[in-house]
C-alpha cells in the first residue's frame, strides 16, 4: 500500500483481481459485494460513489440533474453517451460562463436556446424544477441510442453547440444527414429518432425477459433520494441553471422521491407505456414494427 499510485502498485492489483488471488478476489466482485464482504464502515464508504445496484461510479448525479435519474433507472449498466449529453456537454460548461471563465461561452441564454431544440423545451435546463425532464430524457435515450447504431462518437455527437454559428446552437440534424450521405437513403432527423426508439424498445424488452419488471426495477439508488449532495466533480458548488437562467446551487438537495415518482408517470406515458406498471404496451409495439416481440411479452405477461 505504500506504494500506491505507482506503476507496480496497478500493475500488481490488477493481476491480482483478474486472477482473483488474495485480496484481488475480494475486489472483482465489484464495490459492492466487496463492501459487503468487509463488514464495518466498508459499505458507508460507497455511499455517494455508486450509481446503481452493479456499482458504477456516479458521474452528473440525479441529485444535482434530476434528468439523468431517469436515464440511469432506465438502464442496465451506466447510460454514459445519455449522462454526457446532459451533464459533461452541457451543464458543466455552463457552470465554466457562471463562473466567468475566459472564452466560454454556453451562458444561460444559450442553454435556453440548446434545450428547446434538443430536449423538446426551454424548462428541461431549468434544474430548480422537475418538468421538462421526462420529455429530455426520451429525447435523449432514442438519440443516443441511434448515435450508437451508427456509430457516432460520444465525444462530438450530438453538436449541441458551436462557436461557429451565430447563436453558439448547434444542429441536431446532422447524424441523420451523415446517415443518408452513408447510405444514399434520405433519412430525415425524426426518422433517425424513431430508429432509436425502436432500438430502445427492443432493448426494454430483453430487459423484461431477463426479469426487469418495469416501475417495480426502474429505481436509482436509495441515497438519491435521502442523503443531501454535498459536491460534485467539476462542480464543488453544485451549480446549475434555474428559473430564467438564473445561476442557483443544488447543494444540500436530494432527488425527491415523490417528484421522482410522478417524473417516471410522466416518462411512462411519453413513451407508450403502461403507466401504472411502467410496462411496455402492445400498441406501441406494433406501432414501432415489433410485433414479434409484443406477442412474446404478451404470452409471457410482460405486456399489456
């Protein structure tokens, strides 16, 4: 331990976790079984850290962008092109303008303008209120969903904005207009959007038959929703646009549960789904062409 940090120290701990010897064994169950293993403060010492039940790391946590609580109790493993959007592309360089760096210039009239065009309205970066999030986040899951299929790079898809333009605003249509470009079929942005709904669709549905029972497993983690935020990578103060653009902080907040709640209704019905089970319904199935799959669900009473 003496020499962490140092080549040898990572070079030595990763092998020993790979071939699970010694104390390597205890930590490739992961952080979380680990955690448990060691008893003590062990388990007290992950509780911040963890996004989920597999234990990824929490990265523009729900607490400070209620958005992304939806995009991480959607998911299976950490939803990191859908996080980014949200979090590392948008909001954390705003917080560089309301901090008055040098040469930024994402300022809160231009978060505005970006959230009507990619999120659906200027309320999904108001983060002092949880409307305007389901829509952002459905908006986001089927782009980024669709970006991954045709294998757009995180780190410039979707070019939400740009010191080029005269608005700084970027153009959300420019992966369907690579796509088409690609395949010589023209493929219009809302057209790429349905792909990747119907992706996420399909991807619902594995989840289903792999025992995700809708509203029952669509959780984040407990401590959301009870321990206050304190600070965040990127961001010590907690600093996100509010009401108007004005420059507020979430420090001290939780994700409250029964906003969460009403959040996920709300997200439910944008999608198709079944409110009151946060279950896939037949009809949207067939509407997506996935009739196949509806009746599955159906003869496994996955759908309704």
């Amino acid at each position: 331990m003496l020499k962490m940090g140092s080549l040898e120290f990572i070079e030595t701990l990763v092998k020993k976790i790979a071939l699970k010897e010694g104390f390597g064994d205890v930590l490739a169950r992961g952080p979380i079984k680990a955690a448990d293993s060691l008893g003590g403060k062990a388990k007290d010492l992950l509780t911040g850290l963890v996004s989920d039940s597999l234990g990824h790391k929490v990265e523009f946590c729900a607490r400070l962008l209620p958005t992304t609580g939806l995009l991480y109790a959607m998911e299976p493993r950490q939803p990191i092109p859908q996080i980014s959007e949200v979090g590392a592309r948008l909001v954390f360089l705003w917080t560089n303008w309301a901090n008055k760096v040098p040469g930024a210039y994402v300022s809160s009239n231009v978060m505005r303008a970006m959230a009507k065009r990619f999120w659906g309205s200027e309320l999904a970066m108001d983060f002092s209120t949880y409307e305007g999030k389901a829509l952002a986040a459905k908006k986001v899951q089927d782009r980024a969903v669709a970006n991954e299929c045709v294998i757009l790079c995180l780190y410039i898809f979707p070019i939400q904005h740009s010191p080029s333009t005269g608005d700084y605003v970027g153009d959300p249509s420019v992966e369907s207009k690579i796509l088409s470009a690609v395949t010589g079929k023209e493929i219009d942005e809302e057209e790429l959007h349905r792909i990747g709904e119907r992706v996420f669709n399909l991807h619902r549905a594995v989840m289903a038959r792999e025992d995700h029972r809708g509203k029952e497993s669509d959780k984040v983690p407990e401590f959301f929703h009870t321990q206050p935020i304190e600070s965040e990578v990127g961001d010590p103060e907690c600093l996100v646009p509010g009401k108007d653009g004005e420059i507020i902080s979430r420090k001290g907040e939780v994700l409250d549960r029964e906003k969460f709640e009403r959040m996920k209704d709300e997200y439910y019905a944008l999608r198709g789904w079944d409110v009151a089970t946060g279950l896939q319904t037949k009809a949207k199935l067939q509407e997506l062409g996935l009739q196949d799959i509806a009746a599955e669900l159906e003869t496994r009473g996955l759908a309704v």
